[in-house]
C-alpha cells in the first residue's frame, strides 16, 4: 500500500512541479530497481574489458615490451571504479531500507543509494568509453645482462684508481676513445663491464652498449649485436646497408657509450656503422686488448690504461675466497699462501688453482706447489706463462679421463651449447658406460655443472643453463694440451692458409680430431690420411665462404665416428661419402650438415646404420631426400630437419619422388625430433609422439618462433584441410608446450572436452590464437563492435603448469 500511495505522489509532483519531480523521482521502487540493475550491467562490461585488456598486457610483457603509460593509468581508473561499485552493491544489500517495523519503506535510505547508483554508473561508463588506445605497448631495447650488479666482480683498491681515471676520462669532451689493456686473464672485461654498470647508475651516458669482438672478427655478428642492443631491426642484407641504419640510429642518441670488448686487430668503425669523433661528438668508444699496440697503433687509441696484477694481498684474499676461508690459520696456511705467491697475482690463474684445491689433503697442495714452481714453455703471446701452469694443474686436478676430455673438446671446438657437446662427446665415445643421446644428455649437464664449478667454464652471458662459455686464456690452454698430446689439429682461416701441416702425413695420422673454424677458402686437400681420425668438425665462415670439399677427402679416413660441416658450400656431398664405393666410414655415428648448401641427400647415406643423430637444420637448399633413405638408419636416435629446412615430402623432384614422413615410424630407436611440415596432406595418421622422449613439431605454413629451450612442443596452423579432431587429440597426452592457430568456434569447443577427457598434467604452455568469430562471440552493439575491433590479437597464452581438469576450459580463458 505504502508503494502504491508513493507512486501516486510522484506522479502528481511529476505533472505539477517538474523541477521537484527530478529530485524524488529516486524514491519510486522501479526507478531504484532499474539504477541498481544499469550499474550491475555496466560493471560487468567493464569487467570484461578489463581482462580483454589485462591479457593484452601480460603478451605484451612476455616479449619484454613496456607498457603504454596511458594503458596502465586506465587499467587503475577501472579497479578503483569496479572496487567502488562491488562495495555500494554490498551495501546496498545489507543496507535496512524500511522503517516503522518494515510497513513502509525507508525513502532517505532508497533515494541515497538510487542516486549513488545512478553516479557509480555513469562513473563506469565514462571509464569504460575512455578505453581508447592507439597502442598497448612499445618496443625497447633489451636489457644488457652484462649491466646488472655482478656479485663476483671484486672491487680490488689496485683497481679502483684505474677506474677513477677511466671514469674522469670519460667525461672529457676531447676524448672520444679510450682503451684498456693487459695480458690474458688479468681482468680487463671484467673492469669494462664494471665500468658500464657504473656511467649507466650515475647517468654519464643514456645507453651504453657492451659488444664483444673477438679474434675472429665478424662484421655482421659485431652489427647484429649492437642492434639488438638498440632495439634496431635490420632490413638491409648487405654490410654497408646496416652500417648505414646502424649510424642513424646511433646518431640518434645524444649520449652513448659503446664497449668493444676484446679487440685483436683493427676494426673500422666506420664499416661497422659506429659514429665518433667529428661524425658524433655524443658517441665515445672504449676497447679492451691484450696489448697497447693494438689501441694506439690500430685502432688510434690515444687515452690507453694499463691493468696490471693484484698486489699480494689482494691476490690472497681472492685466493682465500675461492678455495675456502679453512686455509687460513691451519696447517694449511703456509703452503697456500705459497701456492697464491705462484700465481703471480693474475686474477684467473688465482681462481682456477684456489678452487682446483678446494677442499684438498695437505700433500696435494705440496705437490701442486712444486707443479707451479717448474718452468713452463709457452708460444702464446700477451699470456703470462703462470696463467698456462694455473690452468694446466687446474686440468690435471680434474676428476677422472671423462671430465677432462669434455674440457679439451670444449676447448678446442670451440662450442658453446649442451646439444653440441652431446652431439661431439656421444660420437667420440667419451661418456662412459652410456650408450643412448638422450641418457648422455643428464651426463653432460652434470659434466658441464663440474666444470663450472671449477671455474674451467663460465656461465654463459644470456644466462641460460642450454648454454656456457669458456675464458679465451683457459681455451688457448685447452688447445695447446690437445695439440701437444695429439688429440686435436685445429685451425682457424688465416692459420689454415697454406697448412703445411696437410704435408707432414706423419703428424696428421697420429690426429683423433680436425677443426677448422671460419674457413673462407679452399684450403683442403685432395686426400687426407688420417686412420685415426673420429671427429672432423668444419665451420665455414656463414656469409663468405667458398670452401668445397674435394670428392676423395673422406676416404682416408676410416674410423671417424663425428663428421660436422656446419655452413659449408655443399651442392653435393663428396663422393667419398659413398660407403658402398670405398667400404669406409661404416662407423659414422654422427652427421651434422647443418647451415649447408646440399641440394640432395645421397641414397648412400642410407647405408650409414650405426649413425644415431643426423642434423640437416637451416638446409634451405635441400629438395631432394630418396625414398627409404631415412628408414634404413635403423640406429639413428636424434633426427633435426627443420629452421626453413627441407619440405618436399612426397613430391616429385627432378624424377625422383622424395620420401614422405610416413618413413619416421619405421625408424626403433628414434626418441628426439625435430620437423617441419607445410603441407599437411604429407602428414600421416598419428605421429607416433608416444615414443619420443623430446620433439618440436611444427605443422602448416607459418614462420613459427623458435627457442632454445627443448620440450615436447607442437605447434599447428589448421585450415580447410586439416581437421584438430582428426590429426590433434590422439597427441594431447604427453606434451609441454602446445600451441594451435586459426582455430574455428567448434575447433575450441571440442578442444576444451577433449583436453579435459586426456588430461593435462605435463602441458607447461599453452598458446592459441584464432579466427575472430571463434574467440569472440558477435558483438550486440556499436561499443562491442568498436571493442572486438580494436582488440591487438585474438590470443590467449596459459603458461606455467597449465591444469584443465573440467570443461570450464572455455569460461577459464575468456571465451
């Protein structure tokens, strides 16, 4: 009764006195009701456009962009407004609004809220219409890892005044190059570094960029590193082009600091695109180098600073440090002190002896004493003999054959990665009592963990543990003990120019290993005899080389079990690869042609059966693969044929039909795999997943991103002729990394079962992306029109131990 006489009220005040009407109109029941139901509706779209948003952020952070100021300030507006509008609604909801024993209502209580109703209301729309973004995000140059604090960098007194005149030197304006320089190991990369870090905290500089050049110098490399450090995309293809962008965009900046670490001989500034001097006062340029005559003879460097070693105490505080506090005040104290004495106060000669003794009896230390004391001849140059002996007993305290080889193959290779060092070390045998790729991969991480752990390898600067590296001192010495003890002959191109090494037949047959890196020119001979030779590991330069192998070079060389011709100029393969002509190189057991220019892979090959791992990755030359060639290597474990690689599967090439990748389920002992398929007609039915134990399987036609990091990925683009029902769900199980394209409505709505009916315990990444109408649903009105448009990507990323335990999947990522 109480409604009905109050709705007669209002309607009188509405036809009498209008300007009142507009303030008790709030206490009609209908327009309270309908206030509080707007902003529920509201607020819910905002909601919506929330998550649409928080999602465009969080894939915008994964690829290490940063966020639009005005995307952020937004995304505050809206939770501050949302929190304001779900507390009013549970008010609201325990608010008593009716009084005299609840016969009437509370109509002070009904027109406050129906007003702060109306306000939160237009609050939210006004929020949710000012979603209007060009862009979420932007792109910025990385993040220099060698730029954060290094808590291994020992601010040495002897160092810091060094530093202090670095630094002054700095910010003179009539110096635009300076250089450090010092023997091998003393520390000079380590000053550069602390150095960076330092101008970039007291703001010297806006950017500092730390590139390292390295005695084989590479020009693209050189650029390509400083770009990336920029935030530079390169579009030129020739030297002189990037140098060009390189320039502007140097230029571009009004104070920069650019590092070049390790220079060797000179190296034009103005072929790789650095601006200095006259050509940009706001650029300097520090180098290091083991000697002065490199800076002011080379490279015309004029303000040059010496690094010289430790004093003895510093020298034996970073010794005590390394090998472990206990030495000092026992039995142990006197030799030790000694044994630092030897080291001559050369930073890396301190940390491999301290830490190769950590831990050691007393007569150890006696006798690695006496070891340092005795002469020691070396050849190299700018490298104090004392660091050779430190790293030489630093090897021989190494525990056990195994660990020292993989030292001296890492050595002298040169490689860098885990799958390398198990691609070489399986080959060569070196992993005892292991006879399977995948069981020697544990092997070689806890190989590589000790070597580390010894400070014979370092980590590697991007930090990934799939990665390390090796200090040049410790691998000049890896190479001197593998060339004196006749395990290796390596060579780089200017060495390998005119090898008389090739005439003396004596010394190459007592070789087990050949390497040669960054060869240009065909230096090789006809025929090599090398009866004992296991490894052959050739690296062509990538962007010039010409080098060819000669058609009779294998056939003296019977035993060899690695064979690794990175980057070479292949049309062909020699003809001394034909087993069935020389009845050699039956025991081949790993073959890397990755990078190279084969065009076809010879049916020989085929009768390769002890080989275990074949890499044809980055071949983009390669059409032809016969039928029957890959299902023969019975043995074979690892197979890489991806990275823009072959994909004529099935077609007709030249006459010959190539082989279809119905081949690999004949293949027993296959457990890794790496492949790509554009045309998914070649696909057979089940791919056979459940026997791999790692795999990245890329389907459709796609420029699919690739990492470093391996996992049983899938990755597939659907289209009219590839169906997820058909060719997906049988996979589900089993797999880390999933990612899916082009999905259509009823492709999600089957996923989502499927994968809940499977199960997804081991599924780590999740990605999909798809068709508009798929991921989102028809929009209902102009603002969700305007909305669906302005989405970035119609994407939606899981990562992170994804768990799909019901068919919620959907509601769960935003459908």
């Amino acid at each position: 009764m109480a409604e009905i006489i109050l709705t007669i009220v209002v309607e009188v005040v509405k036809c009498l006195a209008p300007p009142a009407y507009r303030r008790i109109c709030y206490l009609r029941k209908s327009k309270y009701t309908s206030n509080l139901q707007n902003l529920k509706t509201e607020v819910d779209n905002l909601k919506s456009e929330r998550v649409r948003t928080e999602h465009q952020v969080d894939e915008a952070k994964r690829k290490g962009e940063e966020i639009e100021e005005n995307v952020e300030n937004w995304l505050a507006r809206a939770n501050n407004v949302i929190e304001a509008a779900d507390n009013f609604t549970k008010d609201e909801a325990t608010a008593n609004k009716r009084c005299f024993k609840g016969l009437c209502p509370d109509l002070k209580t009904r027109r406050r809220l129906s007003k702060e109703a109306e306000r939160l209301k237009e609050a939210v729309v006004n929020v949710r219409d000012a979603r209007r973004f060009d862009r979420i995000s932007y792109c910025t140059a990385p993040a220099d890892i060698r730029l954060i604090s290094n808590k291994d960098y020992e601010p040495f007194e002897s160092r810091m005044f060094t530093l202090r005149n670095i630094l002054s030197a700095l910010e003179d304006p009539d110096v635009d190059m300076l250089g450090i320089y010092g023997m091998g190991g003393i520390g000079k990369t380590m000053l550069a570094e602390e150095i960076a870090r330092k101008v970039k905290s007291d703001k010297l500089f806006d950017l500092v960029v730390f590139v390292e050049v390295s005695q084989n110098q590479d020009i693209r490399k050189i650029q390509g590193e400083i770009a990336d450090k920029l935030g530079l995309k390169f579009h030129e293809e020739s030297e002189s082009g990037r140098a060009n962008s390189l320039f502007k965009r140097i230029k571009a900046e009004k104070k920069i600091l650019i590092i070049l670490d390790n220079i060797w001989e000179n190296l034009n500034l103005r072929v790789v695109g650095i601006p200095h001097g006259d050509g940009h006062k706001g650029c300097k340029v520090l180098l290091t180098a083991r000697s002065l005559d490199v800076l002011s003879g080379k490279m015309d460097s004029r303000s040059n600073f010496s690094i010289g070693v430790l004093n003895e105490e510093e020298a034996w505080n970073l010794f005590k440090k390394m090998a472990g506090d206990y030495i000092e005040g026992s039995e142990f104290q006197s030799v030790a002190r000694d044994v630092a004495k030897e080291c001559a106060g050369l930073p890396v000669s301190i940390v491999t002896i301290a830490r190769a003794l950590r831990n050691k009896r007393l007569f150890e230390w006696k006798d690695a004493l006496e070891q340092l004391r005795r002469p020691y001849a070396t050849n190299f140059k700018d490298i104090q003999p004392t660091a050779c002996k430190a790293i030489e007993l630093s090897y021989n305290k190494l525990a056990g054959e195994e660990l020292k080889n993989i030292f001296l193959l890492i050595g002298y290779t040169a490689i860098s990665s885990i799958d390398a060092l198990l691609m070489c070390g399986m080959g060569l045998g070196l992993f005892q009592g292991v006879n399977k790729m995948e069981v020697a991969r544990a092997r070689v991480r806890t190989l590589v963990h000790k070597l580390k752990a010894s400070c014979m390898l370092l980590d590697h600067i991007s930090k990934s543990e799939e990665f390390f590296s090796m200090h040049d001192v410790v691998r000049d010495v890896a190479i001197s003990i593998a060339s004196t003890e006749k395990i290796a002959l390596t060579a780089t191109n200017e060495q390998v120019d005119g090898f008389r090494v090739w005439s003396d037949e004596s010394a190459v047959k007592r070789y087990t290993s050949i390497v040669l890196q960054d060869i240009k020119t065909n230096v090789l001979p006809e025929v090599v005899e090398c009866p004992q030779l296991k490894l052959l590991f050739i690296c062509a330069d990538k962007e010039s080389s010409s080098l060819t192998i000669p058609n009779n070079f294998f056939k003296g060389m019977i035993q060899v079990r690695v064979i690794n011709l990175t980057y070479m100029n292949l049309l062909s393969l020699p003809s001394s690869l034909d087993i069935s002509v020389i009845g050699g190189l039956k025991k081949l057991e790993i073959l890397c042609l990755r990078g190279s220019d084969i065009k076809q892979l010879p049916t020989e090959v085929g009768q390769l059966t002890w080989l275990t791992l074949l890499d044809l990755r980055e071949c983009r030359k390669l059409e032809v693969i016969p039928p029957n060639v890959l299902s023969n290597l019975s043995h074979l474990e690892e197979l890489y044929i991806s990275c823009r690689s072959f994909q004529k599967w099935e077609v007709e090439v030249e006459g010959v039909k190539n082989a279809g990748v119905e081949e690999l389920k004949h293949l027993p002992n296959l457990t890794s795999l790496e492949l790509d398929i554009h045309d998914v007609n070649t696909l057979p039915r089940g791919l056979f997943l459940e026997k791999l134990e790692k795999y990245r399987i890329r389907i459709g036609d796609w420029y699919w991103e690739s990492t470093n990091i391996w996992r049983r990925e899938f990755r597939l683009r659907l289209n009219n002729k590839i169906c997820l029902k058909d060719w997906l769900i049988v996979q589900l199980q089993g797999i880390e990394d999933l990612e899916l394209r082009e999905l259509q409505e009823q492709d999600v709505n089957y996923f989502a079962n499927e994968l809940a009916k499977v199960g997804s315990s081991e599924l780590k990444f999740l990605r999909i992306h798809g068709c508009s109408d798929a991921l989102n649903p028809p929009a209902e009105s102009k603002r969700q029109e305007e909305s669906a448009n302005d989405m970035q990507s119609n994407e939606i990323i899981l990562e992170d131990n994804v768990n799909i335990s019901n068919t919620l999947f959907i509601e769960k990522v935003g459908y």
